[in-house]
C-alpha cells in the first residue's frame, strides 16, 4: 500500500512506465520524446500524484519556470487581458506567471523589478512605466529582459515587442481634425516621451499644421480618475470638443464625465480610445479605438520569451501596428462653446 506522506518521485513515474528517469523528465517538459511517450508519462504522473519540486528544478536546472509579468496598471481592462492570455500561454509550455501591478508609478516599477528578479524569475516581461529609468540596465544583467510595447533604450533587452503608437496618434488626429475639431485633449497615461511613446512629439508636431490645438492630459486608468481629469477641462474655459485617449479604460472616463455634466457622445464630445478592449463595443454609442493584434502580441512575447530563455538567443524587435475600429463615438464638432461653426465645412465627411 502507498505511504500517504512519501512523494512520488520521477524513479516512481520511470518504474511505473518502464522508462528512464531522463527519459520521464523530458516527457514532463515536453521535450525530445514522442507526444505518445509524453502523454503515457503524464497520466501515470497524475495517477500517482508527482508534483514537480519547484526547489529541486531549480537547483538542478538553474531555472525555477517561473516567468515575472511586470504591467504598468492592472486597472486597464485590456492589460488584464493580456496578462491573462501571457499567463495561460506559460501554462502551456509548463511554466507560470508571476504578474505584478506597478500602478503606473516608476518608483514602484524599479521596486518590484528587482523583486521579481530576487525571486530569480527565469525571465521579466515588462509593460514599462518609464522606459528611460536607469534601472532596467542592470535588471537586464540579472536576467532575461523583455519589453512589451515600449522599447528599453538602456537596457540590453532579450526581446521587443513594440507598438506603432505614432502612426496610431497621427491618424487619430488627423480624422478628428477632418471632423472639424480644433480643441483636442489627448489623455496619456503618463507624460513621459520615448521613441515607442511618442505622443507629445506627435501631437506638438501635427497639431500646428491640423489648424489645431491640442494638448497632453495624464489621467489614471480608472474610471473615477480619469473622469475627474476630464469633467475638469470641459468645465474650464474653451473645452474640448474631442478626446484622444491613449487607454480605453480612460475614454470611459470621458463617457462617464460626460453623462455627470449633462453631456452627450458625440454629439457634444468626440471620443476615441486605444486597445479596443471588448467592453468598449458595449457602450452608448460603441466607442471608436485602435485595434492592437491581440492575438498576434500573446503569441510573440511568449514564444520569444521562451526562445530567449531555453537558447540565451536574442530576437530583432518586433513592431505591431494598430487597425482602427470606427463605430458612433465621432461626430462633426459641436459648436458648444466653440468659435468657428465647423459644421457647414464637415458635413459630408467620412471616417
């Protein structure tokens, strides 16, 4: 009869099915036996209830399976997401994610990245808070450095996966400014300006030459607080007429501000959001946003965090570009405390 307090052990499995200790090892990483041998060793492994040893793998190995997933601010709905996906996508390699929430606070960023780097993760995928921070420079010396969305500039990152925020901003203003809208608010996460994140860049470039005046807004990601950003400006003086929100969590703000002071979308205020997080359809009227490959960008950052990690090998970055998703959040600009009636020159625009 079994003892009840021993651990199964690999000798356990390898006598169970006839085969090496080696050969059982491989077949629970999925690695150099066939999928036969590997699923014959994982269901005798389940019937005796082998569980892996993290300490011992890691001893053995120099590795533990453990992969950090450092996200600027888990209030965005649509980094949950991703978080979510990278998470599952690890599981099915055998290994798991650790994901940690810096609240867009680069302090805390430069915290937790060492922590996870002191609990010796096989690997950090960061969604920067601040690219430039100096930090990162030595977390790469310490282990595998990934960044998703923006690159690190002084950091020797294994991988990049970034996002092409200019060409979705330069597109963004230029269909608002075909709707006639000259008082732009563009709500940015965090005011700091990368080559990857090159928003205030953008807009101080394109704006003078839309006829338009636009400015940059930090705003949190939660409804609450970004509402209380927004509900400040459109009772300022000259409002605007338009919000660019580099979140969709942030554009929620806007429709929530918006129905608090008796406002409507898009009939007074113009919206359109970034990520296109599945909620954002569900809204009154559908928001308009950008479209990052979903799918596409689980994919890369898995597959070449695991590269990086099994091979040491570094990957070229990879650039992801946004698709716009026009539905009912953009309309001819309201003439609402505004001067020029834009509404005669735009009446027959199409996005």
């Amino acid at each position: 009869m079994p003892d009840p307090s021993r651990r199964p052990t690999l000798r356990d499995i390898a006598d169970d099915t006839g085969l090496s200790t080696a050969s059982v090892s491989y077949a629970l990483r999925g690695l150099h036996v066939p999928a036969e041998t590997q699923e014959r060793v994982r269901e005798a492994a389940d019937r005796l209830g082998y569980q892996v040893n993290p300490i011992a793998r890691a001893l053995a190995s120099g590795r533990t399976g453990y992969v950090g997933v450092l996200c600027r601010s888990l209030e965005d709905l649509w980094q949950q997401d991703v978080a979510a996906a990278i998470g599952r996508a690890f599981m099915r390699a055998d290994r798991h994610a650790l994901l940690v929430d810096s609240s867009n606070d680069p302090a805390r960023e430069a915290t937790l990245a060492q922590q996870l780097v002191d609990q010796r993760v096989d690997a950090l995928i960061c969604l920067p808070v601040d690219p430039l921070g100096e930090f990162w420079k030595g977390i790469a010396e310490q282990t595998v450095l990934i960044s998703l969305g923006d690159a690190l500039p002084s950091a020797p990152t294994a991988a990049s996966v970034v996002f092409d925020n200019a060409a979705g901003v330069t597109d963004a203003l230029t269909r608002l400014a075909a709707y006639g809208h000259r008082r732009v608010a563009v709500l940015t996460p965090i005011g700091i300006a990368t080559p990857d994140r090159p928003a205030e860049d953008v807009v101080h470039r394109l704006a003078p030459k839309l006829k338009m005046h636009a400015e940059l807004h930090p705003a949190p990601h939660d409804v609450d607080g970004a509402a209380a950003v927004v509900t400040e400006l459109l009772t300022g003086d000259d409002p605007p007429t338009a919000f660019l929100c580099l979140a969709d969590a942030m554009a929620y703000g806007v429709y929530s501000a918006a129905r608090e002071l008796g406002l409507s979308v898009p009939d007074d205020v113009s919206v359109i959001g970034f990520d296109d997080h599945r909620v954002s359809r569900l809204l009154t009227p559908p928001l308009t946003s950008y479209r990052w490959p979903f799918d596409e960008i689980v994919d890369e950052v898995t597959a070449r965090t695991i590269k990086a990690i099994d091979s040491g090998k570094r990957t070229r970055k990879k650039v992801i570009a946004p698709e716009i998703q026009w539905r009912d959040s953009v309309a001819v600009a309201s003439t609402r405390g505004a001067g020029p009636d834009w509404l005669r020159r735009c009446a027959k625009i199409e996005p």
